[in-house]
C-alpha cells in the first residue's frame, strides 16, 4: 500500500542526488548515517542570514534569486545537513492570488483584505496566474541547484492548504482560528471553493519547483493541529488528497504540522512518503502506529528548544533519540519545529556533527 508514489520512479533525478543519504531515506532504503536538515536553518539565528537580510525587505530577499540562493546554500555549508531547503515563505502565493502580504517589524505577517465568504474568495486572483506570479521562486530553486553541491538534495516546499486558508481569514496568525472556522462551519460552499483555488495554485507552484531543480517537496502545515480528525477529514483530506496526487511521482514528498499527533493517520491517507512528527510525539511509538519502515518514512523530532540547553544535554536526548530509533531505515533527523532565533549556530553545528558520527553504519 505505502511507498506508491516513490517506487522505481528516477525520473531525470541525478543519480548521486537520488543515491544521497536524504533521499534514500525518504524511501525508507539503506543509509550510510541518518541524514538530517533542520526546519528554519536558515534564518536570523545565523549571522550570515542576518548580514545578507540587512540589504533587504524579507520579501525582497525572497524575490532576490542571488540573496535567496545565497543564504540557502551558505545555511547548508556552515551546518554541515545532509539537505538544502530553499528561502522562501508559504505565505507567498497569496499575494500572488492577489492579497496584500505585509512583515512588519516584530509583528509577523499581515494580509489584507482577509476573506470572509464566497464573494471575497472569487475576488482572488486565477490560481494559474497566482502560481506564475511566484516563479520568482523558481528562479531562486534554479541559482541555487547550480550552487549547492552536488550530492545535496534541494527541498521546495509550500503551505498546506488549512494553513495558507488560516492566513488568509484571520489576516494573519491566530490562536482560536475562528474566522477560519466560521467559514469552514457557516460558508462551507465559499471553504471548498478557496480550497480549491489553493490546491489548483500549489499544484502549479509545487510542479514548477520541481522543474526547476528541487528534488524533494514538504508541504508544511503547521497549525492543522488546532482540527478535529473529524474536520480534517471532512473539510481538509480530500484536498491534500488532490494535491499531493498532482505531483511528479520520485519526488518524495514531506507532511509535517505541529500538535498532529490525532491526525496522523490521515495525513499518512494523503499518500506523502514522510511524516514529519513534531516533539510532543514519541518518535518510535508514533512510527509504529503509522505501519513502521516498511510503510512510510518520518521526519523529526528533537525539541528545538533543547538547542538552547548545555551542548552536553543537547548531544544526549539527540543520542536518545537516535538510540530509540535503532537504525531503521527511514528516519530523517529533525527538530520538531523550526530553529529558534536565540539559538547558538555552534550548537546546530555540533549537533548535525554528533548524528553524522554517532549514527555511521
Ligand atoms: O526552513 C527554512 O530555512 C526555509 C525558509 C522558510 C521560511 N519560512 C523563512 C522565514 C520556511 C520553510 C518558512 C515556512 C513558513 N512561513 C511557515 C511554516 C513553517 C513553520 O515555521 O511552521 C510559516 C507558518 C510561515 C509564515 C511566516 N513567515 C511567519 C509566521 C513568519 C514570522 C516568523 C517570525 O518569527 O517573525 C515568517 C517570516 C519568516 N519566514 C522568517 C524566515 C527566516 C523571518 C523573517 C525575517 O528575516 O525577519
């Protein structure tokens, strides 16, 4: 049943990208140590990140193909991962479906107006347009395949479709989501119909990624912890159903939220090839609920905050972890979420050191 999507599909995948560590674990195959990238690596706890931001808006830096490619391939080289991940935002194909997407300072982001029924979603643009609109993105994917090493596999990615909606309606981030909820319960015509609209984007916007040199897609939903099973399978599944079914088989691709440990299942139903499991979860225990190696890969899960403890503490609960897992094929070293900005570099850099080491077969 599981691993349809990857199964025999090289594509025009180099084969030493294919063969990387990352990658094959993303296939539940062999690996010489568990690979390991880390959510957010690159970003303002790295000074370099800091000093190429400095000339830059954070969306002019995410439309600058050289800056954006820059603190990518640099973020990947000073940390030592096993993957690249391209600067970008999952917030970016809603000014491309014609909202206004702000970072103030301190604040997070903003977009106006928000949408609050099924006149405001068919205002958006037409999701191909919002798609092209973003193909700065797919040029800043190119600078950096040519950049990177080769032997490094390059991650695009997206917002899954309730996290990108959440933005759009609160007009912003939210603790309660109920202007999000309040179109899901009340406008369920105008919901399906802005799903649809964001999955037929994401489908365009993921495929073009993928041409343009990302070998591996996550798809981050980050606050689809905050559904009900019941909801998600009602107003969220066949839709990432949708989308995930649109894209180009060999391309694994990662699910990853927060708090999801009740939603786990059914993000496994969406066909991805690897969960990503945040810190709340037991990685092992999670993993075997979810069919185990032979059926799916996962991603995770080290607390990010624990960057923050003694280097000491740091590599033991990252031992921990590694230790629990037993070498199983199918494990991708993660945080739970992203880095925070306090963290130390040195700490990242030591703890990717310590897996590659610890983990040698
Ligand atoms: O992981 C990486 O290194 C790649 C780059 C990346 C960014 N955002 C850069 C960024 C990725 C994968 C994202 C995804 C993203 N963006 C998510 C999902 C991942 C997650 O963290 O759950 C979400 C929810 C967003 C929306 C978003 N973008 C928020 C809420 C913020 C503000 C965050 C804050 O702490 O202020 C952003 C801005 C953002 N995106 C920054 C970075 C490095 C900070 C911007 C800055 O330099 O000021």
């Amino acid at each position: 049943m599981a691993r349809i999507r990857s199964d025999g599909n090289q594509q025009n995948i180099d084969s030493v990208l294919w063969d990387s560590p990352f990658m094959r674990a993303c296939r539940g195959e062999s690996v010489p140590h568990t690979p390991v990238w880390l959510m957010r690596q690159a970003g303002r706890y790295m000074q370099e990140y800091r000093d190429v931001r400095a000339n830059h808006t954070f969306l002019s830096l995410c439309k600058n193909k050289h800056d954006a490619s820059k603190v990518t391939v640099d973020a990947q080289r000073i940390i030592g991962a096993d993957a690249a991940i391209i600067f970008a935002d999952i917030l970016l194909i809603l000014e491309g479906l014609g909202m206004e997407l702000t970072f103030g300072k301190g604040e997070g982001p903003k977009l106006n107006p928000c949408l609050t029924d099924l006149a405001s979603v068919q205002a958006l643009n037409n999701p191909h347009d919002a798609a092209a609109a973003c193909s700065y993105v797919n040029d800043a994917i190119s600078t950096c395949r040519n950049e990177l090493p080769a032997d490094i596999p390059l991650i695009g990615f997206c917002g899954a479709p309730f996290t990108v909606a959440s933005y759009a309606c609160e007009g912003g981030g939210s603790r309660q989501y109920a202007k999000t909820k309040t179109m899901m319960y009340c406008h369920t015509d105008a919901w399906h119909a802005l799903m649809d609209i964001i999955v037929t984007a994401l489908q365009d916007y993921l495929i073009g990624q993928v041409k343009a040199g990302a070998q591996c897609l996550q798809i981050f939903d980050s606050w689809v912890g905050n559904i009900s099973a019941e909801d998600y399978e009602a107003y969220l599944l066949p839709h990432m159903i949708k989308l995930v079914d649109a894209l180009p088989k060999g391309i694994p691709i990662i699910v990853f939220g927060t708090h999801t440990r009740h939603l786990l299942h059914l993000f496994k139903q969406t066909n991805c090839d690897v969960i990503g499991i945040d810190a709340t979860c037991d990685l092992v225990q999670t993993w075997d609920a979810l069919g185990g190696p032979d059926e799916i890969s996962v991603q995770g899960n080290l607390d990010q905050t624990l960057l923050l403890a003694p280097k000491e503490m740091l590599l033991d609960k990252a031992k921990q972890l590694l230790d629990s897992v037993e070498s199983r094929p199918g494990h991708i070293f993660n945080l739970g979420h992203g880095i925070i900005k306090e963290t130390n570099p040195q700490q990242v850099i030591d703890l990717i050191a310590f897996i590659h080491e610890y983990s040698k077969r």
